[in-house]
C-alpha cells in the first residue's frame, strides 16, 4: 500500500492542515447541531404527545362504541396509531418505561386509566401502551418514537458549499501570507554572481516589509564586499606589473643563459598567474558583457578553423540552426579553456552541439581522448587553484583557476557546466545554455 506523503512546501502543509481544520470542526459543528435540533425535537415531541394522547383517548372513550372505529384513521400520527383490540400477552413487558416519549403517555394518561406497555422485538425501536375505556373496550397505541427529524434536501449541499467558501478563504489567506516567501526565494535565486539581483518591493505587511529591507541591504552589502575584493586585487596585480617588469630587464641583463632563460620562464608563470587570478574575481563578479544575438555555428566554425589553422586536430559536429541571445567573449574563452584542456591531455578535440533535452537551449560538448579525470575528482577539478597534476610547472601542471573560470562565465550567461567520463577513455566536457 502506498504511504501518504507530507507536502513539501509551506505552501501545501498550510492549506492542507487549515483545510482539514476547517472540515473537522465543520463536521463537530453540524454533529452537534443535530444532536441538539433531535433533542429539542424529542422534549417538543413529549409535550404534544402528552397533551394530544389525552384529547384523543379522552374523546375515544366519549364517542359510542360503533363510532370509534371511524374515528380510528383521524386520530392517526406520524409517531403513533391507535388500534381497538387486546394487548398480546407475549410480548415483553416493561415494568420501567424506557423511552421518554413513553412516559409521556403516563403522564398524560397514566392518571385516568390503567397501563401496560410491552416493546416491540424489530431493527426499529417500537412500543405498544394498552388500557381499557370506560367500557371495558380495549384500546392498542402503537407508538414508533422518532429519535430525528428529516434534513431539508438542500441542507446538505448548504453544508458543502459553506465547506468550500471556507477552504478557499483558508487558500487564499495561505497563499497571501506565503507569497512574499516565494518571492524572496525567487530573488535569491537570481542572485547570481554580478549580485545584480531583484530589487524587492518593500510594503506589504510589516514582517513582509522588514525581510524585504533586510534582503535589499543584504545585496548591497555582498556587493559591496566583492567590489572591495575586485578592486583590491586588480591594485595587487597592477602594482605586481611594475616590479615584475623591473625583474625581466635584470634578467635580459644577464650573462647567464640557462640561469637567465629560467628566471624568464619563472616570471612569465608569475604574470600569468596574476592576470588569471584578477580574470576569475571578476567572473566571480558577473561579466559586464551584455547579451547579444548572434549566430552560434558561425562563432563555432570560426574557432575550430583558428585551431586548423594553427596545425591543431579539432572537429565540429552538428550545428544549432539559428540564432541565439549569447555573449559571445565569455562563450569564446569557455570554449576555449575546454578545447585547450582537451588539446593538452587528449592531443584533439571533438566538438558537438546539439539542442539541450528537447528545451528552448543548446548543450555544447567537447570530448578527448586523454587520460580522463577520476569520478571522485569531478567537481573538485573546479575548484580554484585545484591541479590533480603534482606538477608545480605551468606547461604540465598550470594554475588551476582555467575551470574555475568558465564555469563562473558559464553560470554568469545563465547556463550549466559539468564534465563526465566519455565510455572508452577521456573527457566530455558538457556546456549547456539556455535559449
């Protein structure tokens, strides 16, 4: 059998226990109002059978006995019947009158005649008074208690529409008091690493308002922080140029070859060092490239032939068929950075493009044929300053920010990258853009 699941969202918790509220107590309310619309029908019921018992015994024992019998169907209720014949002696009797609507008939006749009352053996609850008139003739009431009174037809759909009206109050009312929380999980969300992210509207409730101010000084302050962190690192790289350019003409001052084509090759590592470390805080940043519409198979085609060109072994397959809302710079080094990866350790690259899962998107892969990367260490690999390489050496090992990097591009344009053991050796490296 199939367990029933809790709700995940607020959202749903909320309605469902306010709804299922509202049906208990709905249903406690109408339980009860029942209870006591039968019990005041049944004291009401005593009373008329109490006064409307006397009159129509009283006026049976008056008539003539060949009147009587006519007289019988007019005296007739709902409740009860009057019959002229015998007690049957079988019947159970009842020292102690059981039902109230039962001793009613004693106090309304027991004081002038004589009575015996047996129950009835039925489904139903049924009792039979005996007594005898002033003549001697024996006089039979059946009488059938009612313990309550027919609903109105329209009483039960009354009760569900009433039961709807309430539900959707309580939808409503749920949906208001957990809307600013969607809304702030919403701008969350989009904050994304420009810290450019929706300005929330600060009125609503004072709760609502207070969070939204929060939330608003919250990206002001992040924003902040990381332009105080941009700006402090593009100052240590700038003022890094002057010493390093300082180094280089020492360095080209010198009689040592071997020892002055190191140092060179110790400085350039340096350099580049730098200029990747300010590239990837300001990917951490956002880009300020604005989107454009281009046509991605041409930017496609163009790099793979630059790559041909240069003698290296790169191929293009597929193509998008159309054009796209990208940023080409930031698409150019993210393709870069993986065909050069794949260059370095698989010697080609392969790249193919396809449309993304039957969405409005494209999924761009690059696959080589190289060494591969552990599945422990795949998310690890984007981590700055992460080589699985021991090498120290910028050609073998690098600097461990190149993925790092354009996966904050890739992020920052809206889309997704990740890396996956290609099936017989090497890497594929998957980029997927929205439309």
């Amino acid at each position: 059998m199939m367990r029933l699941r809790w709700p995940r969202s607020l959202f749903a918790r909320l309605a469902l226990l306010l709804c299922l509220g509202v049906a208990v107590a709905q249903g406690l309310s109408f339980w009860l109002t029942m209870r006591e619309r039968n019990e005041a029908t049944t004291n009401m019921m005593m009373g008329y059978i109490e006064r409307e018992v006397a009159t129509s015994v009283a006026l049976l024992d008056a008539l003539p006995a060949a009147q009587r019998a006519a007289w019988l169907p007019r005296l007739q209720r709902r409740s009860y019947e009057f019959r002229l014949e015998a007690c049957d002696e079988s019947l159970p009797h009842l020292d102690q009158l059981q039902a109230n609507a039962v001793r009613s008939f004693e106090e309304g006749i027991g004081k002038q005649y004589q009575l015996t009352v047996h129950a009835i053996p039925g489904a139903l609850e049924r009792y039979q008074v005996h007594l005898a008139l002033g003549d001697g003739t024996p006089l039979t009431i059946d009488f059938r208690p009612m313990r309550s009174v027919p609903m109105s037809p329209w009483f039960g759909a009354l009760m569900a529409a009433q039961l709807a009206v309430f539900a959707l109050c309580c939808w409503l009312a749920v949906r208001l008091a957990t809307r600013p929380l969607q809304q702030l999980a919403l701008a969350a969300d989009a904050l994304g690493p420009d810290m450019q992210g929706a300005h929330l509207p600060e009125s609503g409730p004072s709760e609502v308002a207070r969070a939204a101010r929060a939330f608003n000084a919250m990206q002001q302050r992040i924003a902040g922080y990381m332009a105080e962190r941009i700006q402090i690192l593009a100052s240590i790289s700038h003022d890094l140029q002057t010493p390093i350019t300082r180094m280089r003409l020492r360095v080209d001052m010198m009689d040592d070859e071997p020892q002055q084509a190191r140092l060179r090759q110790d400085l350039q590592a340096m350099e580049q060092l730098v200029k990747e470390g300010v590239a990837y805080a300001r990917t951490l940043h956002g880009t300020s490239e604005a989107p454009t519409r281009i046509d991605p198979d041409a930017l496609l085609e163009s790099m793979v032939h630059d790559y041909t060109d240069a003698g290296q072994e790169v191929s293009l397959h597929g193509a998008v068929g159309r054009a796209m809302e990208l940023r080409p710079q930031a698409l150019r080094r993210v393709l870069g950075n993986l065909i050069d990866n794949a260059l370095k350790f698989g010697g080609s690259a392969e790249v193919h493009v396809a449309a993304a899962g039957g969405a409005p998107g494209i999924a761009i892969s690059v696959l080589d044929r190289g060494p591969g990367i552990p599945p422990e260490s795949l998310q690890a690999v984007f981590e700055p300053f992460v080589r699985l390489e021991s090498s120290r050496s910028r050609e073998t090992g690098g600097t461990g920010l190149g993925l790092a990097i354009a996966r904050q591009l890739a992020t920052a344009m809206g889309g997704t990258l990740t890396l996956h053991p290609r099936e017989g050796g090497g890497l594929e490296a998957r980029l997927a853009l929205p439309g």
